[in-house]
C-alpha cells in the first residue's frame, strides 16, 4: 500500500517524503519540476539511504495519473503539487487558476475512479485573510487577497463539498504558516528559482553575499519593534504533522482543517538577529515601505493540531536558523 506524494521534489514534500520513509511507509512521489530540481529526490534518497520511488509527472496528464494508480495500491495521498509565488499569481492569474484548481480536480477524479479516498491537502494560513484577529483559530471565516490565496481557499471547499458528497472521504486540510529551515544534514532545504519571494532564502542569499541587503517592507506596524511579525515552523516540524495528519486520515472522514504553527510570532528583526547569530555574518538591510496586503501579525493557535494530531512543534527559531544556514553555506547555489 503506497502512499503517493504530489510535489515530492519541492521543498516540503521532499522533507515529507523523508519523514514518511523513515517511518517505513511505502511512498511514491511525483513532480514536474517546475519548482524543484531532480537532485532533491536523489538527495532524498542519499539522506534514507534508499532510494525515493519517483515519477516525473504533471498531475493535470489524467492519463499518467491513472496508469500509476493501476500500476500502484495507492492508499492515500498528500497534495503538494501547486504554482506557489503569491507576486507572480497576481500578474499570472489564469496560469495559477488553471495550474492548481485543474490539477486538483484531476486528482481527486482519478483518485474516486481507483477507489481511494484519503487525503491530506496543502493548504495555508494565506486563507485566513486580512480582517481576523490573532491567533488564528480553524472555525474563523476564510479569504483572500491575491490569486494565490484564493487557490487555497477553493480548494479547500472543492474537498469539503467531496466530503459531503460521498462520506466515505477523508481529507485534512492543513493550513500551515510560514516553513523555514533545512534537513539536518545540509543537504536539503529550500532553493528558490530567482530572487526569492520569502524572507528566510532571502536572508540566506544576503548571508552568502549573492544579494546586497534585506529589505524590510515596513517598521511602521502595531507590533514590539514595529516590523511584521510571523509565525515560523521547522520545515522538519512541519513534514512531521503530515504524517500526523497521514494517520488522522486513516482513522476518520470528513473534511477537517487543522493549524501547523508554532503558535508563537517572530517580528523580522528578531528573526534577523537570529539569523545572524547562527551564520556569523551581519544582515545588511533597509527599511522601505509597507506592501498592499502584509498584516502586522500572523500567527496559529495550534490547539487543534496537538488535541486531533497529537502534534506539537519541537524546533525554537534558533534551531530554524542554524539548519537553514548549515544548508545554504553547504549549499550558495542551492541543489
């Protein structure tokens, strides 16, 4: 019985397919390398010491999707393949709308036909929108302010209705808030394509002298030091609650959403200052203004997580900070 990961090359779905390997799931991962590279399943592997059972694929191609469900006992499946840039779905609409709904529709509709109807989705804390007060709580009513998020939200009421519809599905809904870190060893963690779009590979690339300074888009906020504050969890903490959510999945139906956070926020500056004190190098950086849309403060109430899932975040943010640093200074140029 396989468990088959959407996204499995990416930056959590390759931390995912770790934790679930080691575990000793049978797991079969797909991508399409659009946002991800072939060497991070090889490194996948390197890390197990087995190798990562792997297929190139684009979940829209139906026809490929439904040869691996006949080829494969698939028992369930966690969703991680999706266009992700919240800037570049607001110039690209259409591609994101397209790329993410139709991929996801496909999905769910060869996962019905082979009778397999498990799954735990990708989705975000972005569904929380602007006008909710922290912290966030699972019953708070969902938007959105970009393509992106948007993305996120009907998805989450695409699997909601399918749950209503055949009460035989399962589906967790996992709105996690903002995955930084790396592997322990190095030899993963995030590389993204271009000047990054968050904070922490940016931080990174200012380390490593490849971009000039930080920018800190605000210092104006109702906050302690006046800059955003965010809550921030271990990529590995955050690949650990997928396979929480992996086995809530197997015990119940229905359609749950459920918080992956710290429950605590970092402000900017702090997580610069911590930053800095891992890599041993200073942050240059420059305060210019707000952007449309950032909200002063984010952060989870993670008490559904650890009552559902048992789950509860072990890293601090200095452990954040020293296994992402330990990846990208073995790593300048990413995988």
């Amino acid at each position: 019985m396989a468990i088959l990961v959407t996204g499995g090359a990416g930056y959590i779905g390759s931390h995912t397919c770790i934790e679930l390997l080691n575990r000793g799931y049978d797991v079969l991962a797909v991508d399409n390398f659009v946002n991800s590279k072939p060497e991070a399943v090889r490194r996948v592997g390197e890390i197990c010491q087995k190798p990562l059972p792997f297929v190139e694929l684009d979940i829209r191609n139906r026809e490929g999707l439904q040869r691996l469900f006949c080829e494969h006992k698939i028992e369930a499946v966690i969703h991680f393949a999706g266009l992700k840039a919240v800037g570049e779905s607001v110039s690209m609409p259409l591609e994101y709308y397209e790329n993410n709904l139709i991929g996801t529709l496909t999905l769910c509709e060869v996962m019905r036909a082979a009778g397999c109807k498990k799954m735990v989705f990708s989705s975000s804390a972005t569904v929380y929108g602007l006008h909710n007060p922290v912290p966030f709580t699972e019953e708070m009513p969902t938007s959105a302010t970009n393509p992106y998020g948007y993305t996120k939200v009907m998805i989450e009421q695409i699997l909601r209705d399918l749950c209503v519809a055949d009460p035989e599905w399962s589906a967790v809904l996992l709105r996690y808030f903002n995955p930084i870190g790396a592997h322990e060893s190095g030899k993963l963690g995030e590389t993204p394509a271009g000047i990054p779009n968050n904070i922490f590979p940016y931080l990174s690339q200012v380390a490593v002298g490849k971009l000039p300074k930080l920018y800190v888009y605000g210092d104006d906020y109702d906050t302690p030091d006046g800059t955003g504050v965010r809550d921030y969890i271990h990529v590995c903490d955050l690949a650990e609650g997928h396979v929480a959510a992996l086995d809530y999945c197997e015990n119940h139906t229905g359609a749950q959403a459920i918080n992956l956070g710290t429950g605590h926020g970092t402000s900017v500056l702090e997580l610069r200052a911590a930053f800095e004190k891992a890599a041993g190098v200073p942050i240059p950086m420059e305060v210019t203004g707000r952007r449309p849309g950032d909200i002063a403060t984010a952060y989870a109430d993670t008490e559904l997580a650890r009552k559902l899932l048992g789950f509860t975040a072990k890293r601090n943010i200095e452990q954040m900070c020293t296994d992402g640093w330990n990846f990208i200074r073995q790593n300048p140029n990413g995988i």
